[in-house]
C-alpha cells in the first residue's frame, strides 16, 4: 500500500473592487505578468478566449458592464495564478487562485 502524497494547500484570496482597483489590477497584470491567458464571460453560460493584448480591451468592457467577468491566466513570481473578476452589484469580486 502506497502513502498518499501530501498536497500543497491551495491558495485563494478574496477582495472586493471598485472602478479603480479593477483598472489599476488589469494594469499591472498587463504590464508584468507572463503568459497571460483571458477568458470572458459574455452572459451566464458563456466564455470566449482572448490575448494578452485584449485584457486592458476586457478589463474596459467589464467596467462598462458589456461584459460579466474575466478570467485571467498567467506566470508571475514563479507560479501559474488564475484571477477571476466578476461584477457585483455596484462593485467587483476578486478572486484570485494560485495553481501549482
């Protein structure tokens, strides 16, 4: 009988956002992250893929409300980072996960 391998507990954080936050976050992920993947979510079961060069374009049409999250993939500081930014009623969530 083998051991079960111990698992890196997954890291997961949780802020909420305003206009601002959601502009300065999609900023800098575009100006330093590697690698960056963005899915949109266009209505409730719904996602197209975009480029990097499309997230600042994402993160603009999320503010204007054409859109109802993003999801961002990307390698920073070593490590694969899944961010997910979502309206909220007069605000945003963000949700971001580290992957391995």
């Amino acid at each position: 009988m083998s051991r079960p391998t111990k698992q890196k507990p997954i890291k997961l954080v949780r802020k909420r956002l305003d206009d601002a936050g959601v502009e300065a976050h999609i900023d800098a992920l575009a100006a330093g992250a590697q690698a960056i993947e963005v899915r949109i979510k266009d209505a409730a079961a719904t996602y197209s893929s975009a480029t990097a060069g499309e997230l600042v374009d994402a993160g603009r049409r999320l503010r204007a409300g054409e859109i109802a999250a993003i999801q961002i993939r990307f390698f920073q500081d070593d490590a694969w980072w899944c961010d997910t930014v979502m309206r909220v009623r007069d605000d945003y969530r963000l949700v971001r996960m580290r992957q391995g």
